[in-house]
C-alpha cells in the first residue's frame, strides 16, 4: 500500500494540501515511475469524498489503508478500511472501489461489462470489480482466511446519480459487492456504520497486513480440477474484462454465426494462461467445442499430463499451432492460442505433406480454424528466429479477413511476487525499452540477490527448497546440449561447465533418464531440480525461487551490453539469423529466465565484469522475508 493512517489523520493531510504530494513520492519510491496524471486526479478528488464520508459517519479512528495491493499481484484497491464490527468486536474490512464516474451504462449483452464516454474499451462493472478483489483477498491472505465474515465489498460512485448508472445494478450485489453513489450518500454512511464501529482500527489494519501469504495456486497444480470440475482461480480486474469479452464473443457466434478474434497481451506474470485455464475449463463444462493451442512442446505436454491425468480426452484438448493446417474453417467454437508469440510465419516444416505446403500464414489458418480464436501473448518473449506472434500481426490478419478483432491489455503482474517494479527493473537491466540499468530498490514483494559463484546460486536454492519451496536453475544457452541419450547411461551428461562446476541440462526429449524428467516436465517435476533448464523448458511455467546463470553470450561492458552470437549454443540460431535479430533474442531469452520466479530470483553471471555491474545494481541482503508458507 501507499499509506496508512487513520480517517482523521488523512483528512487533515487533505485539508493541508500535501496528501497527493504524499501519495506520489510513496508511488515513484514503489514503482520506480511517476503515477500518471489521472491517477493523481483520482487521490485528489476521490479520497476526500471518501474520507469525509467516514468523518460524517462518526469513523474517525478507522484506519485507511490508501492504494492497499492485493497479494502477489500489482493490482491496488483504491482503499481499505479497517476497524473493529460494531456487534462482534473483531476486526473488520472493507474494501472500497473509488469511481469519479458521472454515468455509465452495460455493455450490450453483458452487464458484467460497462461502458463510460470518456473510456474506448469497455471495464468492469465495479460492483463485480470490487467482489473480484475481495474473493482474491480471501484466496491469498492467511488473516482473511481464518475470519471470512470480516470482509465486506464496496463501490463509490461518489459524483454519480442513480438515474446516470441504473443500468449496472442488473448484477446482483452481496456482501463482497455492491454500489452507492453520490444521490445515495445517506445509505453509504449506514453501510459503513454496520461494518465499522468508532474504535481505533489500528489494530485491525495490523493483522491484515501481518497476515501470511499463500503462494500462488500454480497453474499446474489445478489444471485438472479447473478444467474437470470448477474454477479454480479468481480473475481480477483486465483478467475478468478479458474472460467475459471471449465469453461475449462465444454467445454472438452462436447466436449469430458471428466471428471475431480476441487479442489478449501482458507480460510475464499477467495471468494470461490463467485466463486460458479459465475459459477451457467453462467451455469444457458447457459443452462448447474448444482446443487449447500453443507452440510449446513443454508447455503442451505438460497440459496434457497433468489436466488430462485421470480422464485421458481432456489430453487430446490440448494441440500445437501447427495441428490446423487442414481443419474445417470454423470448425470448432473457440481456440484458445496461448503462448502466441510463438506463432511461427507457416506451419509448414520438413515432416509436412507437400499438399499441404500452400505458405499460408500460421496465424490465417488459426484464425480460420474457430468462429473465437483467442490469442494471448507476451512481444518481449519471442526467443527463437521466426516466432512472429504480435499484436499487430495479428490485427491486420484478422483485418485480411474482414474480422473485428478486439485487443485487451494486461497490466497486472502475478508472478515475481506481484512486483510490477521487479518487472520494470528486468526490463530495464536489459534495455528492452530503451531504459537503462538502474539500481534495485527492495519493494518488500519480490527478493533479488547476486551470487559469486553456481554453487553458491545452487547452494542457495537447495537451502530454499528445504524450507518448502520449490527452485530450478535456468541458464543462457551457451552450453551444447547432449542430444543422444541412451537407456544404458549411468549418469547424466554434464554439458554444463563452470569452472571445477559441472551439471546436466535437463533431459532431452520426451522419456526420463536416471531419475530425471523429460524436458517438458523439467519445470514442474520436482525431480527437475540439479538439472539446469534453457529458455525453451522454463518459458511458460513459473516456480517459487529462480537461479539464473548468464552466460557468456550477454556480457556488461563499460557502459553497455554487449552479445557475441559465438558464445551461443543454441541451434536455431543460423548464419541466416541477423545479428539485430541475434541481439534481441538473447536479450528475450534473459528476460523471459529472469521472471519465472514467484518469491525469489538469484542469479549468476559467468562473466567477472558482469558481475561487478550485477552487484552495483544489487545489494548483497535485500532486508526482505520470503513470504511465508501456510
């Protein structure tokens, strides 16, 4: 959260002048970055009206927890409150939602959906957005968990008249979601004089913010029951706005023999195969004809083991992009292309049947596979010459077809502990948009150390693993990777050398040897620690801590990265492969192995200068506690 204080307390920065003054300096020490003018229009018009609400109610002492982050993700309520239950004595929470909305009407067909003049896309209905944060809330916060009567849910339209939003009160309201607006301000302060007594909430805001946080529910570790049985994950915020358009879409064509094409981008952590999970597991208990697709060997074959573990046909629900070369046009209802950076520009490869080599354009033919194709993807993840996957490739392939194509962003972070700055930092250590490395500020979210040697950095990982959590290594692709294993090995091949420091990649191919996994289970086996994993195993799955070796392919030189293409191993890598090209993908590559942890990331680099910049930008004991496990 940005800040804490009590009703009072706050209203008295409010009359001073220097509460958004306040609020912004707390942001940019955060977030490394300056919140955006709208935002800080929102402190200063907003906050009032709901600090003077609590004044006028007799709530003094009530603590606001301003801007207050919902665990393990960058999504912010815009306030909670907390103090003691006026009939129960125990401690009390409300989450509020600050709208300066006038008016807003439902989207056509879909009221969890609304529209507002000044916005191009449609959001959330707050009374949904609000139970969406309260459900997370419940999920994810240990103190919450233990007392679930003590939250309470609440949008506040406070410039709004009842006739200007009459059209949002068609979703039904609860404890965890309803809606008052500025007409309705009487009503207001009873609600929240029946949640919250005038008694210091001090208190009460200490146990919810020492409340320990569970890990997030991993998304193989419920992709059976998610797609088999019932939701699994809480969708908040853009994820939701995103599911209801793809399931909004679904109605139109069945209703209408209407086609359209979902575009659903963020980056690593965002929740988009959340969001896949979450729509294959509703069609599925339908009955709506829809395929999971992706270019992910890994990815893929992970899917199908562990969603498809005790009922085999939900395996075959899970298929590559290059699968519809020869399928029906709009054969299925829905294909959900997750991973779509990975779109490659033909399907076409040398096992292909010479009649189906027409040089059509992968992203056409899925497109032309469903009545919803949906695509989710990541730009700053393409790691190999000839993924193509972008937003805009895909927009004017849906145009050739004379499709609307509607395009949601992401811009919430669930994994690397919810830590936007964390991701930011990534970012900027690799000059991926035109930033610069920059030195890493504890956020209290996330936990970056530096190690001096790999077996310190595995050292490390083992320690964390003995504490519960799980860990893999992961490394640049500067090692040649052993190929040809047999059944009669003894050990496992070490290709991996540093120094007197020698381990295997992981296994290579789909069967397992001596005890380890294949490389698709590398990253969700626990028996895939003590192997080091390449981008092409670790992308698309996350773990609690994370070791990254950088190799000699990315090195710091004075002032500046530099790449030598001849460090690297990787054999998609050709004379054809411009060195622009080469230098963007090594980049991709680092970013992708620097955000797959949750908790956590440790990394090495086998380069001394490398490491001198990596420990100027890193403080050796960051001060911050992994979060606890419950």
């Amino acid at each position: 959260m940005l800040f804490r204080e009590s009703a009072a307390s706050v209203a008295a920065r409010i009359l001073e002048g220097s509460l958004a003054l306040h609020l912004t300096e707390n942001f940019r020490h955060q977030h490394r970055r300056s919140p955006a003018q709208a935002e800080i229009r929102s402190w200063e018009r907003s906050l009032p009206a709901l600090v003077n609400a609590l004044l006028d109610a007799g709530l003094d002492d009530v603590e606001v927890l301003v801007e207050y982050s919902l665990p393990l993700t960058s999504k912010r309520a815009d306030a909670v409150l907390a103090g003691v239950h006026p009939t129960t004595g125990e401690p009390s929470y409300v989450v509020v939602e600050l709208k300066q909305w006038s008016a807003a009407y439902p989207e056509e067909d879909e009221p969890l959906l609304c529209r507002i003049d000044a916005y191009a896309e449609p959001v959330l209905n707050p009374i949904e957005q609000v139970r969406g944060y309260c459900e997370y809330l419940l999920s994810f916060n240990g103190a919450l968990e233990r007392m679930p009567k003590s939250l309470a849910g609440v949008a506040f339209l406070h410039n709004a008249t009842e006739f200007g939003i009459a059209g949002l009160r068609t979703v039904t309201e609860d404890q965890h979601g309803r809606m008052y607006t500025g007409e309705q301000r009487g009503a207001f302060l009873d609600f929240l004089r029946s949640r919250l007594a005038a008694k210091p909430g001090a208190g009460a805001a200490d146990v919810l913010i020492d409340g320990k946080i569970r890990p997030s529910k991993q998304l193989m570790a419920v992709a059976a029951a998610e797609i088999r049985d019932r939701e699994q994950f809480v969708l908040i915020a853009e994820q939701r706005v995103a599911y209801e358009k793809v399931m909004s879409a679904v109605r139109k064509a069945k209703r209408s023999n209407h086609k359209q094409v979902v575009v659903v981008t963020g980056g690593p952590g965002s929740g988009k195969s959340v969001i896949a999970m979450s729509l294959l597991g509703e069609l599925y208990r339908r009955g709506i004809p829809a395929l999971h697709a992706t270019g992910s060997a890994s990815f893929t074959k992970t899917m199908r083991r562990v969603a498809g573990a005790k009922k085999p046909e939900v395996q075959q629900l899970f298929k590559y992009f290059n699968s519809f070369m020869d399928a029906e046009p709009n054969d299925l209802d829905v294909l959900i292309c997750d991973e779509a950076h990975r779109l490659r520009k033909t399907s076409a490869n040398r096992y292909t049947k010479a009649a189906l080599r027409t040089g059509r354009p992968q992203v056409a033919e899925l497109i032309e596979a469903a009545r919803v194709p949906v695509f989710l993807l990541d730009q700053h993840q393409v790691v190999r010459p000839g993924e193509m996957g972008t937003k805009e490739e895909i927009k004017q392939a849906a145009a050739e077809q004379g499709l609307e194509c509607t395009v949601v962003e992401l811009d919430s972070q669930f994994r690397c502990g919810g830590s936007d700055a964390y991701e930011k930092w990534v970012v900027d250590l690799l000059g991926l948009e035109a930033g610069t490395p920059d030195q890493w500020e504890p956020d209290g979210k996330f936990e970056l150390l530096t190690a001096e040697s790999p077996q310190e950095l595995e050292d490390f990982l083992i320690a964390r693993r003995q504490e519960d959590y799980g860990a893999r290594m992961s490394a640049g692709y500067c090692w040649k990777w052993t190929t040809k294993v047999t059944p009669d090995m003894t050990t496992l091949p070490t290709d991996v050398v540093i120094g007197q420091w020698a381990r295997p990649w992981n296994v290579y191919g789909d069967r397992s040897l001596l005890g380890a996994p294949p490389a698709p289970l590398w990253a969700t086996d626990p028996a895939g620690f003590g192997q080091v994993g390449c981008v092409y195993t670790a992308q698309g799955f996350e773990y609690d801590w994370s070791g990254v070796i950088i190799g000699p392919d990315l090195v710091w030189r004075t002032d500046r990265w530099v790449v030598y293409r001849s460090a690297s191993k990787d054999p998609s890598f050709t004379k054809a492969t411009s060195d622009a090209d080469i230098d963007r993908l090594i980049r991709n590559t680092y970013k992708v192995l620097l955000t797959r942890g949750m908790v956590g990331t440790i990394v090495y680099s086998t380069d001394p200068e490398t490491r001198e910049k990596l420990r100027s930008l890193i403080h050796p004991t960051s001060g911050v506690e992994a979060p606890a496990l419950v």
